[in-house]
C-alpha cells in the first residue's frame, strides 16, 4: 500500500490435510480504516473467537470472497492444484479488482487478476491474510457440521473430516462416503470405489 497500490488481497485456505469433504478459500481486502482487533492465524484462534471475527471481518471488509473445491475435485488433480484453484476462484469472486495479492504459503495461485507474492506463515505476518484464514477456516467448519447432519456416523461436526481416531474407524466400520471422503488421500488411497 506504501508503494501506491490499492487493495491488497489476502488470500488462505483451509482443509489441506482433512480425509473428507472440500478445501475452502477466502479471498479479503480490509478496509484499512476499519481493521478488527486480534486478527491472527486462525489455528490460534478458539472457535469462538474465528466466529466473531468473522461477523467483524464479513461487516466491515472492502470485499471478501470464498470458493471451495470438492473431494471428488481433489481426487482428479491432486490437493495443492485444488487449493491454488480455490484461492483464484474466492479471488476472482471478488466485488472489487485487487492491486495486490498476498497468499499465505509458497505458491502463487496461477490466473490471478493481478500480481501475487507468497508468503510463508503469511496468516502470522499479514492482517489480510489472517482475515482470509479466519473467512475460510469458519466457513469450512460450517460446512463440515451441516454435512455431518446428513452422515452422523462419521462426527464430521467434531472433527472436520480430519483423520481422527474416530474417523478413521468410522470409516472402517461403515466405509467412505463417495463425494464426501477424499479417495486419493492415505488410508483411502488402495481402496476401490
């Protein structure tokens, strides 16, 4: 911004490492007159603080997006290219084109409406980004408690589809869910569909 560019996107994902259900991007240009108190990665946030911060987030940001990229998606690419894909879709998404993008990680989504620069712990040492982890880490998390509604075997409300010691035996006993379970991730990898 120091450098004369208007709206800075930060962008995040969540869901990289879970067993089950989609990867989730957010995509959030804040209002630099109007950022929320105690942004912060979002794994270092309690649950109820990421819900706060998001009303604060959702209500006073310049523009956010959020995209996810489903199991069945993920097992066609591989879950790094599904990432990068979500973070370009919750970017284009966007109300307002951005100057700027800062992405927590190593690798610049491909497709972006503007220039990129990645950044390692990038939800530690970027308030937009932080905002982004937050916008998706709750999202998905909302997602993962209405999906377990529908497959209350599995506890996806409790664990997001990580692969918890409940969840894995979950999935032993009553098999994965096609659409729901990722099939190219361990301990699904050998099995049949």
């Amino acid at each position: 911004m120091r450098s004369g560019v208007q709206h800075v996107v930060g962008i995040d994902e969540a869901g990289r490492g879970p067993l089950a259900g989609p990867v989730v991007a957010a995509a959030v240009i804040l209002n630099p007159k109007k950022i929320p108190d105690g942004l912060d990665d979002s794994k270092r946030l309690t649950a109820q603080r990421r819900e706060e911060l998001f009303e604060l987030i959702t209500g006073s940001a310049l523009a956010c997006a959020v995209a996810s990229i489903s199991a069945p998606a993920i097992d066609a690419s591989d879950i790094l290219r599904a990432a990068l894909e979500a973070m370009r879709r919750a970017v284009c998404g966007l109300a307002i084109v951005p100057g700027h993008a800062l992405i927590d990680g190593r690798d610049v989504a491909p497709g972006l409406p503007c220039e990129a620069t990645a950044l390692i712990k990038g939800d530690q040492r970027s308030v937009s980004i932080a905002a982004a982890s937050i916008l998706a880490k709750v999202t998905r998390d909302r997602m993962m408690a209405q999906t377990g509604k529908y497959f209350p075997l599995y506890g996806l409300e409790s664990h997001a589809g990580y692969g918890t010691e409940f969840h894995r035996n979950a999935m032993e006993i009553h098999g994965p869910v096609v659409g729901l379970h990722r099939f190219s991730f361990s301990p699904l990898k050998d099995r049949q569909v």
